[in-house]
C-alpha cells in the first residue's frame, strides 16, 4: 500500500464519513427502534461511531481474556451495540436508540450496507487502519523486532494442484498471484506428496520435516485398537510428539496459524495440535478485535457465503451437473465459517505477526479446498473462492511494507485434488459394504469418513470452548468390535482385520478370507491394493496383475502403471509403517478423463495416487534457490523451506537481500500515523 498523498488522505477521510452516514440512515430506516432525529442526524452519528470505535475496541482488544476468540466475539457484538446506545445518549439530538437489540440490529445493518456500498465507490478495504492499530498494539505489547534481516512468510492453499493454479493465474482466478510471476520475479516449482496425500502427512513432513508412520489421515493402530485422526486436537498432538525433533520450521520465534500442527512455533492460533492454547488468553487476536466492525462484518459476509452455496447447489441441481456432490446439513455453515471467518481471523494474524517481526509464519487457509471437496476442481464457486483468498494475499504483500523487518514472501499447497464421482455413486454400495459381504465370517465397519474441514472445525470448537469435558475428543476412540474397519482417506480405502493384533499377512487373509482380496482387485473402481506376503514381501495386485516390490518383478499388467513413477516407492515406504493396515485400497484412475473416485462422498478428493492429488507447488522469488532433482516427499519441502530461512538469517545465497535502512522504523511510523 502506497503512501497516500494529505489530499486524497482528506478525500478518502470524507468519503468513508459519508458511506458510513449512508449506512447508518438505512439502518435507522430498517430497524425498528432507530431513528435520525434531525437532518444531518446520520452524519452526526456516524462521526461518534467512528471516535467510539477507534478508541473502545482497541482497549477491549488488549484484554487478557480467556478463550480469546469465543469471548472476544461475543464481547465485540457486544460492543458493536453498546457504540450506538452511547452514540444515542451523546447525540440525541441526532439518533435515538430504544434498546440494546435495537442497538445491535442497527449494527447489522450497517454493516451489511457498508459491505455492498464500501467496493462500489473503492473503499473495499480498511488496512490503513488495521495497520495503525496493530502497529500500535505491536509497539505497546514489547516483542517487536528491528532488523534489517529478512524474515519469511509461509501461505499454504491448501488442496490447490499446480495444474490448476496456473489455469486460474491463466483466466484471471488468480490475478495477484499471476502479478507475482509476471513482474514480482516469482516462479512456480511442482513437488509431489508422499503417499497418503492428505493434509497431516504433508503437514506433518513440511512443518517437523517427518511424516513418518501416518498412513492417512485415519488410521487405525491394532495394538490397542486406538484410531488416530488428523483433524482430532489429542490425536494431532500425539503426532506432534512423536515427530518433533526440536528443528520444526517455525522454532526459534516463529508463529502458526490455522495448521494442524505447530512446527515448533512459539505463537499459535488456531493449530489443532496446540488448540489448548486456545483455552487461555492469547494475543494473537488482538489486531481483529481491534476493529469494532470486524465481526459484524464477518457475520454480514457469512450469511452471505451461506446464501452463495445455497443458489450455487440449486443451480447445480437444476443443471443436473455431475459429479454433483452432497451439499446439505452444516456444509453451508462449515463453508462460511472456513471462506469468510477462519480466513479473516488468520489474515489479521499474519499481519500481525508481520507488524511484530517475527522470523517465521506459516499459515493454512483451507476455502479452496473445502469448496472444492464439495463443488468440484474448478467450478465457478471453487474459483471464486480462490480469487477472494487471492485479494487476501495481495493485501498481505500490501502489508509488509510496513513491517519492522523485510520479508519474503512464499505461496504453497500442501496437496491437489482429483476429481470424480464417488465410489457410493458408481455402484450403490460403500467400500465398507463390498469388504463386508467379501468376508467368510463377522462384518465390516465403516469408521470415520468425510470431510476433514468440518471435523476439525467441530473438534476445535468443541476444544476451545469446553476444553472437550464431555465430548468424544476425551476419550479414545477404538476400533470396532466386529471382524474389519474400514477407513476412507479420499480415494485411499485402508482395511483393519481387527480380530487379531497384529498385520496380517496376504497368506493369512487369504486363509481367513479367501474371497476378500479377489472382490477387492478384480472391482472396475479399484486401482490396485496392496498387501504385504509372507514370503514376498510387499505386493501389489491389480485386477490383471501383480507387482513385487522388493523383488522389482512384474507379473501380467502392472497395477501402477496409471498412477506415475514413483508409485511402487511410495508403496514400498507405506509398506514399512508400523501401522499400515492389513489391505491398502487405492481407487482407479483413468488418465484420459483424469478422473477416479473417492471412498468417501467428496467429488474432489485427495489422499491416495492418481492424478493432480500428488501435485502440489511452492511459488516463491527466483532468488532462493531450488535443488536440480525433483521435490518428492513433504520431507524434501521442509528440508528446502528451511534452507531459505536459514539462508535469509544469515545473509547468504539471496542476492536481492533487502536491507532495512536505519530509518525505515522511523519512516513506518509517519506513514501509519
């Protein structure tokens, strides 16, 4: 954001009165209760809202609240409406205001009026102010840093394919990304996930540069029947415990926001491995509450994303578009919340982390990903999600220029997505129900599946608000007491025979079972599955064919072949987790359609191989550089991630290093105020 001339200054000053006295004549005009007691009562009381909200939220904003966000939202609602109740009692003579409700209807409104009225006449963003404020709280809470060393900004999309990124940089999906490439200086590098391609192990790999042991995003550990999940607050900070080494890549002062795991950071909101710091009062909300308007806004601007999936699922149905996928029950909610607040409250955080010099941030936004898994790849509501978090990155690079330090800024995905019509869709029975009446004796269950957004927002509300006393988060969640579980991780099917502890082998399943396997490879859906042998070890069966990994030995068609080179490495890894399951299912894929199928009811999907699933990227300046071998594993991201924020702090290997002059601190300061 550019320096702005005293004039214009004045101008934009007087504009923003004079939309915000629109708003509030049409919330008198609407809200019983309200009312403009004079001519010119609007300007009047848009002028005392101002100086109120400039002053109240911010102190409001310092406090040191437990269950920061819960609190500060209902508090801030509060507020919104205590502004103009005492708005009414210092200007009677220009608005009355009967009582609280009233107060907070007109707050509503007025919001609503200013979301619709602000980007019609350019006003569509207050970051001059927000960067005031949380400048100011940055200097007045101690811990900021001055220095001329760079510090580095991680922005996951996450679920965003290479493929698919460059066709939206290409039709105008992804303005200020494409901006980045054609004048920033920045590149595009592809990497490809380690199997499951799933938001946990890539996560887990990126952030603690290890990703070892997670076979998907659920799985089952048979020794005590225990089932781990990715998007469960105990279950992501068990996996933080056994994977952290001490060198994750936020350590050493770095801040996470809205990951699943921490990377070692200091500063968190939102991490789900973390998500007990959610339970006291925690900093890192401070620049969003700071702003009075900000959550009516939030609220104004969900309603409206849950009005967007209504129409845009009815369009879907009257067109008969297929895949179509299930877009009922909370979906509309969950959307809303991950397009509109959680993105919101993380933007605020990152800025904020920026305002403070921290060394390291590393933030997912999850809208892309969680439209997609319900809409489709490339849909237009999917891509116009993508566009909205587009504008958020490009206020973010506004942003840095006023940071104490400079910093680099990188763009990634955690994985793809492929598309296609589910497994249920296809045939009218689950993966569950073919391994069941595949068994010689007792059943299969289905444990666990659908949409890793939704449980995740559920068990991190559940944990921040009640510290999950009474919830499933608590407790242990085991295996089922019949004969199998089945898991679906996307198009990654995994099948526990649960009544024995150990992994069994192909002979023993075959001794057990003996049409079990047979069903499972010779179904038109199914790609392949692997089991390990006793004798062979590690084996891949196809419906024609079969694939010794160890022995490298091929027999009749090979099974992987649709699904890439390193398709038998990444087998050969999963093979070898101590608790990879007794059958691995991974789903068809058909290159000429690029299409296959989830085991659960997402129509995108990600989580097994086949398709843009396996193909991420990191969008970074073309100054940091890249290895000349390919970037295969999660693992390898981290090792080179880490790499450029080494490289930054020590001032080598970066040949536009950005020095901060002496008076740069000096200089943000005039400008922000």
């Amino acid at each position: 954001m550019k320096p702005v001339k005293p004039r214009i200054r004045i101008v934009r000053l007087v504009l923003t009165w004079l939309l915000s006295a629109a708003a509030v004549l049409v919330a008198a005009a609407v809200v019983p209760g309200v009312a403009i007691e004079e001519p010119g009562g609007a300007l009047i009381a848009a002028a005392v809202i101002a100086a109120l909200n400039a002053v109240l939220p911010p102190i409001l904003a310092a406090l040191r609240l437990p269950f920061t966000l819960l609190l500060g939202l209902l508090l801030v609602l509060a507020l919104d409406a205590a502004m103009f109740l005492l708005c009414g009692r210092i200007a009677p003579s220009a608005i009355s205001v009967d009582s609280f409700w009233s107060a907070l209807g007109a707050a509503f409104v007025a919001s609503a009026v200013s979301v619709v009225l602000d980007p019609l006449f350019g006003m569509n963003d207050d970051d001059a102010y927000m960067l005031r404020v949380t400048q100011r709280i940055a200097r007045r809470t101690g811990g900021q840093t001055v220095t001329d060393i760079p510090g580095i900004v991680f922005l996951e999309i996450d679920g965003l394919g290479l493929p698919v990124l460059r066709r939206a940089m290409r039709d105008g999906s992804a303005p200020n990304l494409a901006r980045w490439i054609a004048e920033g200086g920045y590149t595009l590098t592809p990497w490809e996930t380690d199997l499951s391609s799933q938001t946990g192990a890539s996560q887990a790999g990126i952030l603690l540069g290890s990703n070892e042991d997670i076979p998907a995003f659920r799985w089952v550990e048979k020794a005590d029947g225990r089932t781990m999940t990715c998007s469960k607050p105990a279950d992501c900070a068990e996996i933080e415990r056994r994977l952290s080494t001490g060198v994750g890549l936020l350590r050493d002062g770095g801040a996470s926001r809205g990951n699943l795991l921490s990377g070692d950071a200091d500063h968190v909101i939102l991490t789900v491995s973390r998500m007990g710091a959610e339970k006291g009062a925690n900093p890192g909300y401070r620049a969003f509450f700071a702003n009075g308007f900000n959550v009516t806004r939030v609220l104004v601007l969900c309603f409206w994303e849950v009005l967007l999936e209504w129409t845009a699922a009815i369009r879907s149905a009257r067109r008969d578009v297929r895949p179509r996928g299930h877009r009922g029950g909370t979906y509309p909610l969950i959307r809303a919340a991950m397009c509109v607040a959680v993105r919101d409250v993380i933007v605020f955080g990152v800025i904020s982390d920026m305002l403070k010099g921290r060394p390291a941030v590393y933030a997912t936004f999850s809208s892309y990903d969680e439209v997609a898994h319900h809409s489709g790849l490339e849909r237009s509501d999917t891509l116009e999600a993508l566009r909205k978090l587009d504008q958020q990155f490009a206020r973010i690079e506004r942003a840095r220029r006023y940071a104490p330090r400079p910093y680099e800024l990188v763009v990634l995905s955690d994985h793809g997505q492929t598309q296609g019509a589910t497994f249920l869709q296809r045939n009218g029975y689950s993966l569950a129900d073919l391994v069941n009446r595949s068994l010689s004796a007792g059943s299969a269950e289905a444990l666990g599946a659908g949409d890793e957004n939704a449980a995740m927002v559920g068990h991190a509300v559940r944990e921040a608000t009640t510290g999950g006393v009474g919830t499933e988060d608590k407790v242990t969640e085991v295996a089922p007491g019949g004969t199998a579980a089945v898991l679906a991780s996307g198009n990654l099917g995994l099948i526990y025979l649960t009544d024995q502890p150990h992994r069994l082998t192909r002979e023993e399943i075959d001794d057990r079972h003996p049409s079990l396997l047979q069903a499972l490879r010779e179904h038109q859906h199914v790609g392949f599955v692997l089991v390990h042998s006793a004798s062979r070890g590690p084996v891949v069966l196809g419906g024609a064919g079969e694939n010794y990994l160890e022995e490298q030995l091929i027999e009749g068609d090979d099974p992987l072949e649709p699904f890439g080179a390193n398709a038998a490495r990444h087998l050969l890894r999963t093979d070898g987790f101590e608790h990879a399951p007794d059958i691995l299912v991974n789903s068809f894929y058909d290159p000429q359609l690029e299409e296959g199928c989830a085991f659960e009811e997402l129509i995108s999907f990600h989580g097994g191989l086949g398709g843009t699933q396996t193909r991420p990227f990191v969008l970074h300046q073309s100054g940091l550089t890249v290895p000349d071998a390919p970037l295969v594993g999660a693992a390898a991201v981290h090792h080179l991630l880490s790499s450029w924020r080494a490289s930054l702090e020590n001032g080598s290997d970066h040949p536009d290093r950005m020095k901060l002059p002496a008076s740069r601190q000096a200089s943000i300061e005039a400008v922000l105020d």
